[in-house]
C-alpha cells in the first residue's frame, strides 16, 4: 500500500489529449493545461503510547490534558448521555462502547459493548432520548435506558449511497429537528454516477423525506452549527494526487442548495488543472456557479471532526463563539501536516484565524507520531473529549482552575 512507503516521491504524469469533437459533445473536452505532480508518500512512524508522552501535549494556557480512557483500539466519534456515559464508535471492530466514570475522577473505568456486529459504524449522536448511529449504508436508532443500555433498536434506512473510498457518515441534529448527514465521495475525483454521493443530505428523525442539502462536498465528515448565526460549518477534505500543496483542505459555511465545486473545482472557485471541461461549458465558467470556500488549510491535513466550543462553563469566555477541528494528518505530503487539534476563531459569525489548541503527537522533527485525532465532544460542563485512533486512548482537556 502506498502508505506504508515512506519518503518516497511519485512522479504521476497527466497527459493531455483533445476529443473528437463527438466525443466532447457527450464527455466534455480534456483540460488545455498540461500537469505533472510529484506525489511525496511520507508518513510518520507510529510510536506506541506511554504515560510519560502527555507532558508533550500541549494546550491553551488556563487548561490541562489527562488520559480519561486508554487500551480502546481505534475509537472514533462520540457522545454523551445525560447520565455523563460515553459512548464511543470502532468502525474497525464494528460495535460501539459505553464508557463510565463511576468514581467520577476524570477518568472511565468501565466499558461495555452496548451494540455489535455493526459493521463500519462511524457517526453517532442522541436525540430526544435515542442514540442514533450510522454506517456507510446503514442508520440505525435505539433507545437509551437509564443504565445507558440500549432497547428498541430499529433500522431506519438501509440504501445510503455505497462506501467506497469515503466510508466515514457523520449525523448531527439541527435545531429544527431534523438529521443531517455528510456522505463523502465514492473515489478521490471521479463525476459520480449517484447524485448522493459528495454531499450532505437531510431527512426527518425517522430517515424519511431525504433530499441534498447541498453537493460537492468531497468529504466533508463533521460539522456543526455556529452559536451566533446557526450556520452550518464544515471542513472539506480535498483531492489527493495533486502534489503537497493543492488543492488544499476547506472550511466552508455549508447553504441549502449549495455547490461546492468537486471535482471540478476547489478552494475559491478554482479549477482543477488536471480534470476535463464539463460539456457544454468550461471549468471557469462553472466555477463562478460554485460556493468558495471562507478559509484554508495546509493540502492533506486531514480534517475529521468539526465542533464549535458554545458558552459553557469551561470554556473560556474569549473562545465561546471559535470551533475546534482534529486534523487526522498527512500521509502524502513531504512535510507532514496535521495531527493535532487546531481552534478556528470567529469573530461576529464569521473565521479570522487559526490556532493550535491541542497539539504534540508529532515527534522528531515529524519523522514520527504517537497519536492521530480524530473524534471530538464538548460536554455541558465545557469538558472536550479527543479520541486517538492511532494509539487508542481518549483524552480530556478541562480548566485547571
């Protein structure tokens, strides 16, 4: 597998040849520009968890970093019950697990499996007393027991768009009830043949009544919606294969309607130098129909789970309004980006810049990492939960006062 080749560069050659005119009435004309990409396969070495590396973590002044969960494998996304449980998705495994604090010390000493043989599990969240959970076909629902065990588990849809190369969904309720989903693209930059794939979708609670909220999304996996305007907000991950730097990784505010660009166009209405015209018309032109993206980030970085921190308790009054996103990290680029939480500050609705808020994994100079974000939960209190898929634990990062 092209990951496990480290330091390697890939020259990949497009080449570029004109259509019939026949052909191009039905295809689209190839690009004018020719395009060479050297492609850098430089992963960092996976170094196995210690105690002692969490005094390598860093985070904002005023907080502080504690295991709360270890030995989990590869957990992924999360949620919380009203109890303070935590439930935790493996796609891996396929099953999701109930997490407890019973002495309520920061840390979870029990875990159960409260649902198996789910296969690719990945989003999760709760809902007037449901926990809802989704695979790459699957949505699924049951009801949350006092003890956090879950009864009356029932399948809601069975024909989400088919996994592919993004097989991540992710759900969220809106304030208006209703469950929106991010579906990602079924390849890295092909014209897909069902119109679901690349997009977010919206339905009622029960799956019924789903329709595109908005295309082009490549893979857009979470979001969120913002506490002042109630906007929905995203990162996109962007098109692999186009060397270090392009195209790079979005934030996007995500409109009903909109169309995002893939694969044609990316970041601010730019065009990909490396796909066809569509036909009848040109990229650029169709580019100018696009929504652009508000902010980017460095190519392949990553972007997994997409939060905002709300006005909670712990949260620190200056950052109530900012979103945090875990940057899963680079594997194809020659300087490794990501891995690591970063906070995306927003200023009357709106993002004004970027900064590290949980960061460290990256270790000899990004020659190698012993953890991988991935998931992220704000709790009522203004706790944050990250999860590590690489080394399997759950971090916490709280006030310290």
């Amino acid at each position: 597998m092209l990951h496990k080749i480290k330091s390697r560069p890939w020259l990949l050659l497009f080449p570029i040849m004109f259509g019939s005119l026949n052909a191009s009435a039905q295809k689209g004309l190839p690009s004018e520009t020719p395009f060479t990409a050297t492609v850098n396969t430089s992963y960092p070495a996976h170094v196995d968890f210690k105690t002692a590396m969490v005094n390598k973590l860093t985070v904002p002044a005023g907080m502080k970093v504690t295991v709360a969960a270890s030995g989990l494998g590869k957990p992924r996304i999360m949620a919380i019950n009203d109890n303070g449980g935590l439930y935790v998705t493996r796609r891996d495994v396929g099953d999701v697990l109930l997490l407890t604090d019973e002495d309520k010390d920061g840390k979870f000493e029990t875990l159960k499996p409260v649902w198996t043989q789910f296969n690719d599990v990945h989003g999760i969240t709760i809902h007037d007393g449901w926990l809802y959970l989704v695979s790459s076909k699957l949505l699924k629902r049951a009801k949350i027991a006092n003890d956090g065990m879950l009864t009356d588990t029932a399948t809601l849809l069975t024909d989400l768009p088919d996994g592919g190369q993004h097989n991540n969904r992710m759900i969220s309720f809106g304030k208006d009830d209703k469950l929106y989903m991010t579906v990602g693209s079924d390849c890295n930059d092909c014209g897909e043949t069902n119109k679901q794939h690349a997009t977010m979708l919206v339905m009622n609670a029960d799956g019924t009544g789903r329709r595109i909220f908005a295309r082009g999304l490549r893979n857009t996996i979470g979001f969120d919606w913002q506490p002042q305007t109630g906007e929905i907000w995203g990162c996109d991950n962007g098109t692999d294969w186009r060397g270090d730097e392009i195209p790079p990784e979005e934030l996007n505010k995500i409109v009903d309607g909109g169309d995002y660009g893939w694969p044609l166009v990316f970041g601010k209405q730019q065009v990909d130098p490396t796909r066809e015209e569509p036909p009848g018309s040109t990229k650029a032109a169709y580019a100018k129909t696009t929504v652009p993206s508000v902010m980017e980030f460095p190519a392949h970085a990553a972007p997994i789970d997409f939060r905002f921190l709300g006005d909670k308790p712990g949260i620190p009054t200056e950052f109530k309004n900012d979103a945090i996103v875990a940057w899963h990290g680079s594997w194809n680029r020659k300087n490794p980006e990501g891995y690591k939480v970063q906070r995306i500050h927003f200023v009357d609705g709106k993002p004004v810049s970027v900064h590290d808020f949980f960061s460290g994994f990256l270790t000899d100079g990004g020659k190698s990492r012993f953890g991988r974000p991935a998931g992220l939960l704000i709790t009522g209190k203004g706790d944050i939960y990250v999860s590590d898929d690489e080394n399997g634990n759950i971090y916490k990062l709280a006030s310290n006062k």
